[in-house]
C-alpha cells in the first residue's frame, strides 16, 4: 500500500494512503467530510483521459489512512498536505477541495504558499467562513457545532444516513441523478471512517479563513451549487467570490452539497475548461 507519513503517535507511526496515477500536470484531489479520497471517482476517469498526474490521498483517520486520535484542527491537516506534497515532490499542482477539503486547501495556502501551485479549485467551500454572522445567516455557532458532535456520538450511523439525504438531496435525486448502490458506498464509506476524525473535525467549522484568502495569488476556479443544503451558496460561494472577484467562478443550477457525485458531468465539464485554460486571480476585500 502506498502512503506517506506525516508523524507519529505513541509509538505508531501515522500514515496517509496515497493514489498517484498517470503522469502531465498533476491535480491533488481533497476530499469532503466524514467521506475518503474514493468519493472523487467521477473526477479520476476524466481526469486520467485528459492526460494529468491525478493524486488522490485519504485524509488522517478516513478511508485507508491511519486513525490517531488527533490532529483534526486545520494547522495539522494543511501540514499534512504539505508533507505530502514534499514527500511526493509535487511543482506546478492544482490543489481541487470539496466541502471540508476547502478548508485544508486554504490554509494550506495561507501557511505554505503557493511556490508548488499552478491554481487551485474550490468546490462548495468552506471559506471565507462558515460562522454566524449577519454576513452569513446560515452559518453555524458554537451550539450548532456541539450539537453536531453530540448526534455523531448518540448514534452516528443514524445520524450518518440523514446527513447523506441533504448531502445529495436524495429527496428530488434518488433514482435518478444518484443509485441506491451508490448512496450505499457513500455511507459506508462514512461508517468505515474514525468516530473521533468525524468528531473532531466539526470544530473546524468555526474557523476565520480571511487571512489565507489573502494569499491566493494563482488562477482559482470556485464552483458552487445552487441547491446545496450544507453550504448556503449566498452564504458560501457568492461570498468567497466577492473575496476573490477575479476567479472563474460557476453556479451548477440544482447541484446539492456533493454535485460532484450528483452534477459529475456538469462538474467535469467546468473542471476540464480550467485546467485546460486557468484565470489570474488577485484576492478581493
């Protein structure tokens, strides 16, 4: 099995899983929460064909990496995207996050750089913030944060399958944009995963990403869709673009929270124009 280590605990070591297939301009991939690297399946295909390096790794305590018992806080896991980044010696790399691997992408950025980038993409983002606020009425506190915690240890197999129906809003999109069997991987895919990484991995909501918006200095494509439950697109999309008002930036009409899975084509399409033909970027106020 292919990983990276990126420290250790006690006296085990702590090991990402890594994919790194195919060869040209590489694309690092950053999954959502509580899922694994295997949810980008719709995006490595295309990507594979279109002729780039795809790398595609399991973020501590999901999917085939290891399980410590901490380092869920973004520092950690945009310092683990760095030593994956060394390790593999990736230059010239767009960084792709959905959802929670937006927050690992920004701050990333905020405290590497961008010496190993060509651009990045934002897929329903995380950032500027997720907080409260007049800004963003639909954001979450404190309260909501420990509530969420509260539900992931009651029972977080019941408290799974609810948040995989908004996720994907199977209400209007089961039988027809998204299978049962592949709702069935998803969820398993959130079941396998850490108790205490699905956990803990809620605080992070809470987190100001203005300062690291700052520093993105490379083409930068945001894509967002207009149904998505999780991440208001007023709250979420609309405003990191007004941060950032020089970079591509695509509604999906009735993309729900992982369009990536539900909208593959629509995603594609947007993903494959970029690569193909980046936008500069300079961060907005």
């Amino acid at each position: 099995m292919n990983t990276v280590t990126v420290g250790r605990e006690n006296s085990q070591p702590i090991e990402l899983y890594v994919e790194d297939q195919g060869s040209g301009a590489p694309v690092v991939l950053l999954h959502g929460w509580p899922l694994d690297g295997r949810s980008w399946e719709p995006q490595i295909h295309p990507l594979l064909e279109a002729g780039h390096r795809v790398i595609n790794y399991d973020r501590r305590g999901f999917g085939r990496s290891s399980r410590p018992g901490g380092g869920y806080d973004f520092d950690t896991l945009a310092a683990d995207l760095d030593t994956v980044l060394t390790d593999l010696d990736v230059h010239d790399a767009t960084l792709v996050g959905f959802s929670l691997g937006t927050g690992e992408l920004v701050r990333y950025i905020g405290r590497h750089g961008t010496d190993r980038l060509n651009g990045c993409v934002i897929i329903e983002s995380l950032a500027p913030s997720f907080t409260h606020s007049p800004e963003n009425p639909g954001g979450v506190d404190a309260a909501g944060v420990a509530g969420v915690q509260q539900a992931i240890v009651a029972d977080r197999y019941a408290w799974l399958t609810g948040l995989i129906g908004d996720f994907l809003n199977l209400d209007d999109y089961l039988g027809s944009r998204v299978s049962e069997e592949t709702v069935r991987a998803i969820w398993n895919a959130g079941a396998e995963a850490s108790p205490v990484a699905t956990r803990d991995c809620v605080p992070g909501w809470l987190d100001d990403f203005s300062q690291d918006i700052e520093r993105i200095d490379v083409p930068t494509l945001i894509l967002h869709g207009t149904a998505d439950r999780i991440l208001s697109i007023d709250g979420q999309g609309r405003r990191l673009h007004a941060a950032l008002p020089d970079a591509r930036y695509v509604e999906i009409e009735g993309g729900p929270h992982v369009m990536c899975v539900t909208h593959a084509e629509e995603v594609n399409r947007e993903l494959l124009s970029f690569l193909r033909e980046p936008a500069q970027v300079t961060a907005g106020g």
